[in-house]
C-alpha cells in the first residue's frame, strides 16, 4: 500500500515566506500525522529561478515552446544554463534546511525511513512560482527511488469514475503545430502499446471541442506540440495559426472527465499553467512539462514512460523511471531530469494503465457486487430471509389505512359475563353456549330475516331433548352453518365432529393455518378432508358462509380449467410454495393471504344484550349473523398481524378472525377489495436486480460521505414506499432481498478507494457519528441503519421456519414461539411432584479417583423421589456433569424392562455441562404398570469400574387415557408444557422446556420455566 504525505504550503510566496504543515497517512485511509513548521522569504531563490527561465526560454536547442513578444531573444549557451541551474538547486535545498522547517523535515525523513513502500509526496501549493522550483532534485527526493513528488492545489473534489470494459485504453491524441519540431512521433510512441487512438492533427477549435466532448469518453488526452504559460494560463497551439485555452474548452472537459478522463499529458513545453486549469476542473492526474524540453527529449521521454506504464509499475514509478532516464540529455539540456512532473487530484488515486480499461479498478468490486446479487437470491431462493419478509408483511398490514366496518356482518359475541349469565338462569352448558340460549338466539333474530347465520362454536354432540326447536333449526334452515375441526394425524389432532343434526353440505371446517411465530397471515379455504376425518367437509367456515351470501346477490361460484374458484370477476387461486415471504410452504389445500382489516371488523353484540334488551333489525336485516366465543378462558385467541401481542386480551378472538375472512371474500367480489397476491418469482428476481443495479449506480457515481448516505436512505425510503403503495394495491413485493441488494452493492461500489472519501467518512466518524458512539466502517452505518428500517421499524426480527403446516383449530391458544412482549403474564408451570418413587441416587460426587477430580459430580435431572411418567415410546434423559476441567468422560447408559432385561446400553462421551441421552430408533417403551430402569454411570478410571460415578431412576410410560387425551387434544408449544406439568409427565416436559431454551436462549419466558422446574424437583442451577 502506498503512503501518502503531503507538503502543504499555506497562502504565501517566495517573497513573503510560508506556513507549512505536513499529513501521513496510508493511501485510502486517514491521516495519522500532522507537523507544523515555517518557510522563510527567500528573495534570492525567487530571483535566481526568474533567471534560470529566462535562460531555459532563450535556449539554442528545438523546444516546443511557443514563442512569445515577451520572451527574451538572445541566445542562452548550455553552460549558462548548467550554472543557473545549480545556483537554484543549491539555494533551493538551502531553503528547505532552514531552522523553522527542521521539525517537518526530520518527520518526513523518519516516515520514509520507516517503509520501503512506495511514497507519493505531495506539494500542495497555489504558488505558480513555487510549483517551477527543483523538487525532485531535492536530497530528500535523489536519496529515495521509491519516493515520487507530484504537485496539487488546496481546493480538489473528488470525481466518481465511470464504469467502463474497454478492450483497449482510449486516447485522444492532439498533434498541434509543428512549427520547428516533429510532434508527429509521439503518434508512433503512442501506436506501440495497443491503445485505441483518435488522432487530430493540426484540427481547428471547433473540432478539438467535439472530440474532447464526445460521449463514449476517453480514457487518456494527449497533447504534443506547442505550448507555453502566460503568467498563469496555459496555452496550446493546435494549428498554425489558432490558440487554444483549457477555459475554451472548459464544458467539454467536464463532460470527459464524466465519462472517465482519467489523465491528460501534455508532452510540450511549460505546461503548469495547463495543469493548474485542468485540476480546477477536478481532472484526476495530468503529466506537464515545467520548463520548455527539447522536441527529441520529449519523444524518448514519452516511449520510456509508456513503456513502464503500459508493463504494470504505478504511474508515479513510471514518471521516476522515465525521468531519470533522461540522465543522458542531462549536459546538454540542464536539469531535464526534473522537467516531467505529475499534477495530481488528491482525492483520486492514480490508475495502472490497466486500471484505465476496467474504470479504475473497479472490476473487483463489480465482481464482489455481481456476487453479492447472486448471493441474495440464493439466499431468497433458500428461504433465507422469510423471516424479515413476514414481518414486513406484518408491518404494512399494521399500517394500512384504516378502513370503515364491513356492515354485512353482525357477531354475537359470548364473553365471560355471558356464561355467568346463562348459570344464573339455570341453562345447561356442555360448552360455552348452551342450547337454551342458542334458542333464544333464533327467536330473537330470525323475525328480522338474517340473510346468513353461522355458529363459530362447537357443537359436538346431539342438541338437548329439551330443545326440539334448535335441533329442526339445526337440520334445516338453509342458510345456517356450523363448524367442525379436520384431524391431522402428522400432529395428533383427532378432530372436531359437528353438530349431528346439521347437514354436511352447510359444515364449514375451522382449521387456521398458523406460522411458526405464532401469527395467522393466511386462509385455508378449501382442502380434501382426511380419510377419517369426523369432519367431512372440504370447504372453510367462512367460504360456506361467504357462498351463502353471494349466492343471494346471483353470483354463483364456478371452476376455472385451472382448478381456481371464480366468485363473480375474482378469481381465489392457490399459494405456491416459494412466493413472497415463505419458503418451501406447505400448500395443501388452497390458500389465501388474509388482507386484515384494521380496528373492529364489524359491529357486535353480547349475547345478554341481545337476550334481556331490544335490538335494532337494521343490525339484522339482511346481515351475516355469527355467533362466537370470545371467554379468555376458553382460549381462543390468536396473534395476528394486527395484533401481534403475547398478552391474550391483546389477541383477535377466533369468530373476529372468522369475520375477516368471510368479509375478505365478500368485500373482494362485490367492493373490488384487493387480495393480496405474491408477485411471481420472474417479477422478484427483476425487482431485485434492478434495485441492486441502482444501487451499483450509486455507489459509482455519489460521492462518500452524509450525500452518500442520505441518498442511499432516500432510495431505501423510496424502495419501501413502492412495495407499500403496491401492498395497499394487493401486490407483495419483497422488501428485504431489494432493499438489501440495493444498499450493498452502493457501499460496495462507492469510491472506497478514495482518499477524500475516507477522510470524509472520518470526519463524519468524529463528528456526527460520534454522538452515537459508532465505528467507521460504512458496513457498520449500513447495517445499523437497516437495523433502523428492516428491524426497528418491525420490531424484532423472528427466524421462521413456514415448511410445516399446521393444521389447528382456531380455539387453541398459539404457542410462545417468539419473543413476548413486555406486557406477557407468565402462567406457572405448576409442576406436580410424582407420588411414587424413592428419594436418593440422583445425584454422585467422586472422591478423586481417576480422571474425576473431587469437584466432579453427576446429576440426574429428575424429581427427588427418582422418577417420572413419560408419554413417549423414546423419551429423552437429562443430566448434569460438574468438573473443573473442561475435557471428556467416557459414559455408559442403561435401561431395563421389570424383569431386570437389558433393552439398552450405550457408551458415550460426554462433556461438562448438560448432557441428554435418547434411546435408539429401535427402541419403544410400552405401556404398561410397571417401571423402567435406568442407570447412568460416567467412568472415572476404565481400568477399575468401582469408582464410577452412577446416578439410578425408574421411568413409567403413562397410558393415554381419556381425560388426558382430552387435555391433550390442539394444545402446542408451552400449553402443551401446562398439561404435562400438572400430570406430572416429568420427562417430556423436561424435553420441551430444553427444546424451548435451545431455540430461544435469550426468551425470558423460558428461563423462568427451567428455573422454576429446577426448584421444583429441588434443584439449583
């Protein structure tokens, strides 16, 4: 890596003396020093190098220096010029030596002593004079052949290069007047090296314009001819008899420069004046000519620059080897040796003529970019980010527009007061609703002709004799639907039968899909009922009772070829497996995405105020009336995007959640609602290349700093207020790939490698950033401020696995499978202590034996009494290993049926910490009254088995009866835990809880469970 110092010579002259200070840093990277000095007046070297031009000018030799009326006529001999050569290097270097510039000369010598890599000296100055001093033959600069000086300004600004492939390096090469000399050569100099050359020989003005602002840009402008400086201006002479100023040219330098002009040589004489000009427009490097040169010595020098150029060395390297190869001329023209010098843009780090082909070393970050795409959609393809694109999801549905009430509908809602109610009356309850209040029900809103009435609770048995009256309005009014619930074995769910009076054409089932976090995003609306189903029906609660309302308006449902099911001009079409933010979905069935609508779905009605007080009909008339439980404590509560809490009277209940579905199909076919469709994977693969495109567009041309960041904000803003705009019209793009693959390949392909980049992004790192106390790197900003967008703004991010399907009722209360929030009340697990067993050898400390130390012990994970039920035909056993040293044991377990039949023995080896052993696949434990025993022995010393360390328990497979089944039946994640903990079903409740704690280790819902266990069976961590 190059080290970069600078010499800045601040506002001042020969005459008058200057400030100077002096900055290391690595090339790309700040600056790590700074020194302060002072340069004296020096009147004599002022005067000594006014004469050293005047003899430079009048020289006998050809030069391409163009003569002027101001310049001196007479005729200087190379003698002359030797001497007045070295009288300005002698006071010159006398200069630099003087007291008050000692400090930064002798940190400056330290600083190159240091490396041996190449350093890059810059002298920044707007002093023309000082610029026409010998740098290069400064001791500093003749001592140290992997130093080079080049000069700068103080005002630069960093260029964004553009993107180019070239097969070759384009140069425009400018053949002014030949007056006296052979600028032609340099042509074939520069035809040597396999450039791509537009030559203008002798052009007018007006075509050298043209060509310089021609769009496909060059890489390089070449100048060979005649030229000079007019106190500060340069000037070219293109023709015979036509001048040319860079202020003439000016548009159409900028205009190159866009495109990539990457350097300009001026192979003619006195060319500082054309270097000054060009860097004002912020040109990254130009090479000029100090003093006029001899026509022959600027051709060699050319071909010797070229020719280490073109062959890999860096262009500072290739303008040292070159001038010092004109060591030659050196008696004959003094001091040329240092007319070659090198004006650089400080912001830009100079290209290999490689570089200048692929866009200044950018092809290593477009490969990096080109790779990060396809990297994110690998990771789409792989399901990667379905997690944050669920929660997007969630969060646009959450800040959708609020939408008025759909009043089509009326629910009967029965709350806890409502079963309190029906006690106080003396009504028989199997349930939440009893069928003496359904009765009542019917009478109360039946006169007023509901158009549909559905009951969104169970009713699994036959109605009372009682009510003879519920039973015919059971078995046939037309336009009533009852639930049940399909089985689903995969998960043990036996299912739901429905009331046995209603018919199976007017059954809808009730079975919700839920996410693995615990959310419902989506309907399942029709599926093939399993062979031994108690539910035979193929067609949802809220899709039978959404049929029964549309078929009232005309629109009958038919079957497209396709298989979809066409209401009217809307089609409900199936879920694939790959689309939006799920992966490998399971799509049995057809599904739908539920387009909630927020704050209350429709108006409702207690069941005791619509028994004991006097109801408007218009609430009635002509409405979808259903009837559900919303107790908390019956359960039926559910997470949902627009109520996404732990705490249950956060939840939507189960009939509200039945409503948004039946008024998603209604209000799709009659109010042109849209649906929320998945836009197709060729759609998303071209949302994210674009967007990624962008952001390489970015990155290339804005600069680095806050312009840089806030306009990759803005784009993401902009990212996010498409895919918003176009789920409010019922298409879901993905956020997160397109956000993500625009905001990387911009920080990629931003100008990284640029000096003032790095130092703005510095300064921003001591100042704005600073308040927030935060690293550098851009990686660093980007990724907390997708944090910002992609995290804060969805709250916690939740890695979902959608692969599995669950098919559950929609009473059942969702698992903790997430982070709650901090509002959660934690049930207690309660665990019940086993009334069997005996207390001891649960747990055994060695006695320094062996490889066991006396800190060493073994604990067996179960009640006091050394023993537990199980439900499972492979339970999982659970220990505990203390030792001071942190290596592995050699194990053994064993498990005996009743008769004292060894069924298992395995040998193991274990680690400090938890240790679970699970029984192999060939293994199932029976039911049965007696136990099981195990034994656990860790081995101390294999060659003497008397000290092990063993631990003993007994495990009884429980029979499934009934009431446990019961108990059992659609209860998941920690209400499944609840079941087990008041059985005393210790194995598979220990199981659960550490599954859960793997998961989520930092869930403190799960920490207080394993705690609590561990005190429960009188244990401590």
């Amino acid at each position: 890596m190059t080290k970069i110092i600078t010499l800045k010579l601040h506002s001042g002259s020969l005459k008058m003396g200057f400030n100077v200070s002096l900055e290391i840093a690595e090339e790309g990277k700040p600056v790590y020093l700074q020194k302060s000095g002072d340069l004296p007046a020096n009147n004599q070297l002022y005067d000594e190098i006014r004469l050293l031009e005047m003899a430079l000018n009048s020289a006998p030799h050809r030069t391409r220096l163009e003569t002027t009326k101001n310049q001196v006529k007479n005729v200087s001999e190379p003698d002359n010029c030797a001497k007045a050569t070295q009288r300005v290097i002698q006071l010159f270097n006398q200069w630099l030596t003087y007291p008050t510039f000692s400090s930064v000369r002798d940190e400056l010598l330290t600083a190159i002593a240091k490396t041996r890599k190449s350093i890059r000296l810059l002298i920044a100055t707007d002093d023309i004079v000082t610029q026409r001093l010998p740098w290069h033959d400064w001791k500093i600069s003749t001592d140290n052949s992997h130093l080079e000086i080049g000069f700068c300004g103080h005002s630069y600004k960093q260029i964004q290069p553009a993107i180019k492939f070239n097969k070759k390096v384009k140069i425009l090469a400018i053949i002014g007047d030949d007056s006296g000399i052979n600028p032609a050569d340099d042509l074939k100099v520069l035809a040597k090296y396999g450039a791509a050359i537009t030559p203008l020989i002798n052009s007018t003005k007006s075509e050298v314009i043209a060509h310089i602002g021609k769009p496909e840009g060059w890489d390089i402008l070449f100048f060979a001819g005649h030229s000079h400086t007019e106190e500060s201006r340069g000037v070219l002479k293109i023709n015979d008899s036509e001048y040319l100023t860079i202020d003439d040219v000016k548009n159409s330098l900028k205009t190159a420069i866009f495109k990539g002009l990457q350097l300009a040589i001026f192979n003619s004489c006195d060319g500082i004046g054309l270097a000054r000009d060009l860097a004002n427009l912020n040109i990254p490097q130009s090479i000029f000519m100090r003093q006029p040169i001899p026509d022959l010595v600027a051709t060699i020098f050319l071909e010797y620059f070229l020719t280490d150029y073109t062959g890999g060395n860096s262009l500072y390297l290739s303008v040292r080897n070159a001038r010092e190869k004109l060591e030659e001329f050196q008696a004959d023209f003094p001091g040329v040796t240092s007319f070659p010098v090198i004006y650089q843009n400080p912001a830009v780090i100079p290209p290999t003529w490689q570089q200048l082909r692929w866009g200044r070393g950018k092809l290593h970050q477009v490969m990096l970019a080109i790779g990060v795409i396809l990297g994110i959609l690998l990771m789409r393809y792989l399901g990667l980010f379905a997690g944050l694109e669920l929660r997007a999801y969630d969060h646009f549905m959450l800040i959708s527009p609020p939408e008025s009430q759909d009043d089509r509908l009326l629910i009967i809602t029965v709350d806890e007061p409502d079963i309190q109610y029906q006690n106080q009356q003396g009504m028989t309850r199997k349930g939440s609703l009893s069928d003496a209040a359904f009765s009542q029900i019917i009478a109360k809103i039946l006169p007023h002709q509901p158009r549909v009435i559905g009951s969104d609770i169970y009713h699994d048995f036959p109605v009372d004799r009682h009510y003879p009256e519920v039973a015919s309005f059971f078995k046939n009014h037309p336009n009533f639907f009852a639930i049940c619930q399909d089985s689903d074995r995969d998960n043990n769910h036996l299912g739901i039968a429905p009331p046995p009076e209603v018919a199976h054409t007017r059954l809808g089932f009730s079975n919700v899909l839920v996410d693995t976090d615990g959310i419902i995003r989506r309907h399942l609306w029709y599926m093939n009922p399993s062979h031994d189903t108690p539910c035979p029906t193929n067609k949802s609660f809220a899709l039978q009772v959404a049929l029964s309302y549309l078929e009232a308006e005309g629109i009958q449902p038919e079957v497209t070829p396709q298989g979809y099911l066409k209401l009217g001009g809307v089609y409900l079409t199936a879920l694939e497996r790959n689309l939006g933010g799920y992966h490998q979905l399971d799509t049995r069935g057809y599904q739908m995405l539920l387009n909630y609508r927020s704050g209350a779905i429709a108006d409702t009605i207690s069941l005791t105020q619509l028994l004991t007080e006097s109801i408007d009909p218009n609430l009635v008339s002509d409405r979808i009336i259903l009837i559900g439980n919303i107790a908390p404590s019956y359960k039926d509560f559910h997470r949902t995007p627009i109520t996404p809490s732990f705490q249950i009277h956060h939840q939507t209940a189960g009939v509200f959640i039945q409503a948004q579905m039946v008024s998603q199909i209604i209000s799709a076919v009659q109010d042109n609602r849209p649906l929320i469709q998945p836009i197709p994977r060729s759609l998303e693969i071209i949302s994210i290349l674009a967007w990624s495109s962008l952001g390489g567009v970015v990155g290339w041309r804005v600069p680095g700093g806050m312009r840089f960041y806030f306009t990759v904000g803005g784009i993401i803003v902009i990212i996010y207020s498409i895919c918003f705009v176009s789920f409010l019209a019922g298409y879901w793009i993905p956020l997160i790939p397109s956000g993500l693959g625009f905001a990387l390949t911009a920080i990629i392909l931003t100008n990284r490698d640029s000096a003032t980049w790095k130092h703005n992004h510095h300064i921003l790192t001591a100042r704005e950033w600073a308040f927030f106390a935060l690293p550098p790197p851009p990686l660093t900003v980007f990724m907390i401020f997708l944090n910002r967008i992609f995290v804060g703004i969805f709250a916690l991010p939740l890695a979902l696995n959608t692969s599995d399907l669950q098919l559950s009722d929609s009473r059942e209360t969702q698992p903790y499978r997430a982070f709650p929030d901090s509002e959660y009340i934690r049930e207690p697990l309660n665990f019940r202590l086993p009334d069997r067993g005996r207390p001891g050898d649960r747990t055994s400390q060695a006695g320094g034996r062996g490889n066991c130390t006396k800190d060493t012990q073994i604990t067996a994970l179960v009640p006091s009494q050394n023993w537990g039920y199980t439900l499972s035909d492979r339970p999982s056993f659970w220990f505990y290993l203390t030792a001071s040293k942190d290596s592995s044991w050699s194990a053994e377990f064993e498990l005996q049926d009743h008769q004292k039949n060894r069924l298992v023995e395995l040998s193991l080896t274990v680690n400090p910490g938890l240790i679970e052993v699970t029984l192999p696949e060939d293994i199932a434990l029976e039911t049965a009254e007696t136990n099981y025993s195990w034994r656990f022995s860790l081995i101390c010393e294999p060659s003497d088995r008397t000290g092990d360390l063993v631990v003993r328990g007994q495990v009884l497979k429980r029979e499934l009866d009934q009431d446990l089944q019961a108990q059992i039946r659609d209860k998941f994640g920690r209400d499944l835990a609840l079941v087990y903990a008041a059985n005393s079903i210790w194995f598979d409740l220990l199981t659960l809880v550490m599954k859960f704690r793997e998961e989520q280790p930092q869930n403190p819902l799960y920490k207080e469970d394993w705690q609590e266990l561990l005190e429960a069976i009188g244990l401590s961590q």
